[in-house]
C-alpha cells in the first residue's frame, strides 16, 4: 500500500452516538484506522434526556469506544474518559474527560503536526476543559459537528446550549462547524450499511451488531436512509477538503463554516479502510 504520513494529532469526542445511534462509532472506527490521524485522546460525554434518563451514559459511552478499539486491534489504544452526565454549568468541573482535553492539547503545544479536536456531540466537555484552562484555546481547532445555519434548533446544540455558547463565543478558538444542512449530506442507504458491515471483518461485525441491536424510543421509524453525519469531519482530518466547500467569517482564529461535503468519497474510503484492516 502506498505510504502516507501522519499529518494532525486528535482528540475525539462524542456523545450517545457511541451509547446510542452507532454512527458516532463509526466516525470513531474510521478515525481510528485512517494513516494520517494520531489519535492521542478520546472523551465521551452526556446524552440528551429526550432520550431516557441520562445517569450513566457517558460511562456506557466510553466502555463502547474501547470495546470498539480493542476490536480493531491497533497498535497504540488511545485511553478513553467519560464525562459528566449533566449539561455545562458555568463552574469549573475538573471531569476525567476534561482533564483528557487539557493534556492532550497541552502535550500538543511544541508538536510538528496541529491538535484538531473533533467534536460530533454536545460541546460539553470542550467547555468545561476550554474553564479549567482558558490558554489552551489557541493549542487547537475545533471540528464540531453541530449547529445549523438556518436555526439553533438541532440535536448537539441543544442538548447543551449553554456549553455551545460558551465555546463559539471563545474569540481565540479556532473552529471549523460542520452543522445539521452539511452533516445530512453524509448518508448511505441502510441495504449498503447493512451489506458493507457485515462484509468487513471483526470491526464490521462488530459495528454491524452495534445498529442491529440499537434500542431507540417508541417514537423513532427507521427509513431507508441512515445518516453517518459523524463522520462529516474526516474530510478535514483524515481525507482532504479539496471537494468540499467552506464559508469563512475569520481568519485569526479560523472560523469555517462547511457547506458541502464529499460524502461518497469519506464513505467509500471507511468502507476500503475497514476491509484493508481485516
């Protein structure tokens, strides 16, 4: 296989999508097995109370990301931190996760190749790190997979508001928003997941058993279409943007606002990446 060299350090950090809706464990998986990626921390953070009671499922959270890299079988298991189940208060709160956060960005600082941390859930836990340590703000980007551009009225926002205002509002903090009118645009039909999961070895099976054994509230209908949103970043990180396109508000930090993605390109190199690995 041709070569190619590791280009960004990562913190990846998510929500239910790893105790819920499995496609946060596939932007994991692909995260994971992508050559240019480092990944040095993963943090899992709370769930919205839409969707049942939320004590313990950072936790659960956590224990699925590392059950999923211990499948995988890679060399260098980055650890992974559970966060808080309650939304951001405005104090600080020194989490397992947030603690994660500030290490690994302030491990990053002098390093040859940029930290992006890759937010695809409430912004939780880069609040409260963003609290404890207000300097590392300039140590890193953030790739969130949130917001929306028409309204605030979407999953990752609201389930913590308070956490997402006080991050966007960070005037050092470099940002790059993927929100729910580009995340969308990431979608694959449930006959292709189905079929390409259980194709693909150890981590397909794995993954394949994670969305056939999905437990989800009375009032949720399966179509023929499963969004795979949280894998909309790795066009920036383990891709490369170049058949994307971006608004741009600033640049000092950089502020991006993705408009499109390429969604048949991030799906078909998880699915070769996934093969390749069994």
């Amino acid at each position: 296989m041709i070569k190619v060299e590791p280009r960004c350090r990562l913190i990846l950090d998510n929500d239910n999508d790893w105790a819920g809706d499995p496609d946060g464990l596939i932007g994991l998986a692909h995260h994971a097995l992508s050559p240019v990626n480092r990944i040095i921390a993963v943090t899992s953070s709370l769930t919205n109370p839409m969707f049942g009671p939320p004590e313990g499922m950072a936790k659960e959270g956590a224990d699925l990301a590392e059950d999923l890299l211990r499948v995988l079988k890679l060399p260098e298991l980055a650890t992974v931190h559970a966060g808080p189940d309650a939304p951001f208060t405005g104090q600080p709160r020194s989490t397992a996760a947030a603690r994660a956060n500030v290490g690994a960005v302030r491990a990053g600082a002098d390093a040859d190749m940029p930290t992006v941390l890759v937010c695809a859930g409430p912004l939780t836990n880069v609040a409260d790190a963003l609290l404890l340590e207000p300097e590392i703000a300039v140590s890193f980007t953030l790739a969130w997979v949130g917001g929306a551009a028409v309204n605030e009225d979407e999953y990752n926002y609201y389930t913590d508001p308070a956490a997402a205002r006080f991050v966007l509002e960070n005037q050092q903090l470099a940002v790059w928003q993927f929100p729910l009118e580009t995340y969308r645009q990431v979608v694959i039909s449930v006959a292709e997941l189905d079929y390409s999961l259980k194709t693909a070895g150890a981590g397909g099976a794995w993954l394949w058993e994670r969305f056939n054994s999905l437990k989800v509230p009375d009032f949720v209908r399966f179509g023929p279409l499963w969004c795979l949103g949280d894998s909309a970043p790795l066009i920036v990180t383990g891709l490369a943007g170049v058949t994307s396109r971006f608004e741009e508000t600033g640049s000092s930090p950089s502020r991006r606002t993705y408009t499109s993605v390429d969604s048949r390109l991030i799906i078909a190199d998880f699915f070769a990446r996934l093969r390749l690995h069994s």
